[in-house]
C-alpha cells in the first residue's frame, strides 16, 4: 500500500509538472504572438480634435487609419484588424480602451495629429508611449487630446471626476506601471523610425505622456501625432493623399519589423510610393523641446534581432528620448528616394497627363499603373483621376503623353497652379 502511495504521489507530480510545461511554453508563445490588432483614429463626430485652416484632424487621422488597417488586413492571415471607428462617428475615450480590452488585442494603435496654439512654426513627427511628461509641451499635448472627454456625457462618473486641464489630475498617471511599457517603447521606435525616414519631416522623437486611452487600455499601445496642423504648410502636407498613404505605410513596415522581432519571422517590407514636389531646403522649424521621461530597460536577451535589410513586396492590380535599444538604422537604398521636408514645387506651375477615371478609389501604386510615372490622383466629384507625369513645361508633357496613349489612348494633358487644377491656357498665362 506504501508502495502505491509513493507511486500516486510521483504520477501526481509528474502530471503537475507536465501540466506547468505545457502552460509556460504554450502562453509563453501566445504572449509574444500577435494576431489582434487595434487602430484607433483619434476623435470623430462630434470631436473633430484639432482643426486648422483647411481641414480638421478627425478626417486624417480617419483616413490614414483605414490605409493602415487595409495593408495589415491584405498581408497578413494570421493578423485581425479591430477599429475603433470606421466613419466620421463619435466614440467616447473609454469605449475606444473597453473596444482593445474586450478583444484582447496584442497592440493598439492611436492616430492622432498635433497642434499648439500660438506657434505656428512648430512642426514635426512623434510617437508617444504612456507615462508622466514633466515637460509643459508634453502636458499641454496630452489636455489636448484628453479633452474629448469633456464632449461627453457622464464624463465624471466614467472618468472618476478625472479634469484634462488640471494638472494635478495627472499625478495618478505617477503611479502607472506597465507590463507593456517595455514593448510599447520598442514599437514606438520602431513607427517614428520609418515615418521620419519616408516622409523627411522633423523627428520630435518618442515620447511618454499622460493619455487617458492609452492609461486604459491593456496591451502594448503607442499613440502617433502625425503632424501639426496649426503648421500652415504642414497642414497641406498632410492632407495630400500621397502623403496620407505613405504614413499608412510607414506604420505598417514598422509593424512588421515588430512583428518579425517578437515572432522571429522575417515577413517582407511594403513598397514605399514617392511623395512628389519635395526638394533639398535649408528651412528651419521651430521644434518644441520634448518631455523628461523614464528610462526604459533593455530589450530582454532571448528576444530574437530584427532584421534591417528585409525584401520589398511591390503593391498589387525632453524632453529625453526613450532609452529603448536602438534599432538598426533602416536601409533605404532599396526605398524610392525622398529628398526633401515640406518645400513647395521648384515651379508653382505643372503639367500632368490625365490616363484614367474611376469611380473606385484605387492605389497609386496599382498593377495596371506599374509602366506609368509619378502617378498621381484626385477626386472630383466624386470621380478619381489619375494622372501620370509632373512636368514644368507644355512642350515635356506633350512629348510624354505619346508613350502614355499607347496603353491609354484617351490620355490628355491637365496643369495644376499650387497643386489646384486649372485650364491648360490658364496655366500657359500664368507662366508668361
């Protein structure tokens, strides 16, 4: 009888064991997989966030949003996209944490774009991870963005009274402790990398702050300030569809890298589309100093190193700065050249060759576009226009629109003032 009690107590152990194994290595593997992903474009509806001269920041932040979650969608099967909100609705801040949480998500993804009152020449790019930003500019961004929550009704009780614009409403944020502040930190390197290599625009660099949707949510989390708007050409900048869709990108090539960093895989890049009219300037911006944060530990040794120097796929038919390891620098000697930040055309004054029409909103990088330059579109109308080309003079169109006819016989020519559509003979007398 001893005998079998000894043997119980040993198959008892050993299936306690087997169990602990398989529990470690299994979730151990799930941790670190991502399969759910949520994007999140800031404000909507009745919270259009900042609003410039020209447009309001709920619109771009919807439309780079929708690029972003179609790129993941179409490359990745084992990747499902949640959004926050699809079309210009109002979704309260809670609502967009309780949508990750409920999902379970394995990354959340902010978009929002920038803007300080009174300083117009304040540009720039960056990418923040949550914390305590001890600097004014930090605290002043994060009011900003936090201040949706007073559109809201009920927004002391769902918020425990929180007030966005006192800052000692913000102490609490001093008691934040993450288990993904480590991964948010490595992904936000990672966004505000590619989108300062691709777009040439000032690096104001990552950043922590005190953000109540990033506070919420559970799940590595960063939150991107695209750009500022209360920056008059850099509003205009951002509201270029080729600018939009090479931010969508951006954001996607960096999500791969993660991806591939915490899975071990080696998933290919995304083709990075020009953004046409940019040239070499010696302009200077006025960048805000970025927020005092905490320093944040290296990467754990049995992650496995990312890639820098992965393959292309081509489209189908304190401020300090977080001390987050250091990536490896990005390898653009396969990417389309870029040469500039935010300078206008050498020649206020273009020609383009108009070769299709279409009601559907396609890339510009499309199969059937690939023997054609410097595509480009518009819509009116609700009609899009693609056009080809981006000539200074009537005499360099007309010699390129022969080759342009030979797949698309119906092409002709269009001139553009400012980046506005006008007659040809408009054009030809503004130039005279």
């Amino acid at each position: 009888m001893q005998k079998y009690k000894i043997m119980n107590i040993k198959t008892v152990l050993l299936v306690c064991f087997a169990f602990t194994f398989l529990n470690i290595t299994v979730f151990g593997q799930a941790k670190d997989k991502i399969a759910k992903i949520v994007i999140d474009a800031g404000h909507g509806g009745s919270m259009p966030g900042a609003v410039g001269k020209l447009c309001k920041e709920k619109d771009i932040n919807l439309k780079v949003a929708l690029h972003l979650g179609r790129l993941i969608s179409h490359n990745f099967d084992d990747v499902t996209v949640f959004y926050t909100r699809k079309t210009d609705e109002t979704v309260e801040v809670y609502k967009r944490a309780e949508m990750a949480n409920r999902r379970k998500a394995d990354l959340f993804i902010s978009i929002h774009c920038n803007a300080v009152d009174g300083r117009p020449h304040v540009t720039g790019i960056e990418t923040f991870v949550m914390g305590v930003g001890k600097s004014e500019e930090s605290m002043a961004i994060a009011k900003k963005e936090n201040a949706d929550i007073l559109l809201e009704a009920d927004h002391e009780t769902n918020y425990s009274n929180f007030d966005p614009n006192s800052p000692e409403a913000y102490i609490v944020f001093s008691l934040y402790s993450s288990a993904y502040l480590h991964s948010s930190s490595i992904f936000a390197s990672k966004v505000q990398k590619h989108l300062v290599t691709n777009t040439q625009m000032v690096d104001r660099e990552v950043k922590q702050a005190g953000f109540l949707v990033l506070y919420k949510v559970a799940m590595p989390s960063i939150l991107i300030e695209l750009g500022f708007i209360s920056n008059a050409e850099e509003e205009k900048f951002l509201m270029r569809e080729d600018v939009q869709e090479v931010m969508a990108v951006s954001i996607y090539n960096a999500f791969v890298e993660y991806k591939n960093l915490m899975e071990g895989t080696e998933r290919p890049f995304w083709s990075v589309p020009e953004i046409t009219g940019l040239e070499n300037s010696t302009e200077i911006f006025e960048v805000l100093a970025p927020p005092e944060i905490a320093e944040v530990s290296e990467i754990p040794s049995e992650l496995p190193e990312a890639t820098s120097e992965l393959p292309i796929v081509h489209s189908l038919p304190q401020t300090q700065t977080l001390d987050t390891p250091q990536p490896q620098p990005l390898d653009t000697s396969h990417l389309l050249p870029l040469t500039s930040h935010l300078s206008p055309p050498t020649t206020e004054i273009c020609f383009r060759i108009q070769f299709f029409a279409s009601k559907e909103n396609l890339y510009t990088t499309d199969r059937k576009f690939a023997s054609l330059q410097e595509v480009k579109k518009i819509n009116e109308n609700g009609i899009w226009k693609y056009t080809s080309g981006n000539f200074e003079t009537l005499a360099e169109a007309q010699a390129a629109i022969k080759n342009v006819k030979k797949e698309f016989p119906d092409a002709f020519i269009i001139a553009f003032h400012n980046e506005r559509k006008i007659s040809v003979q408009e054009a030809l007398d503004l130039m005279r």
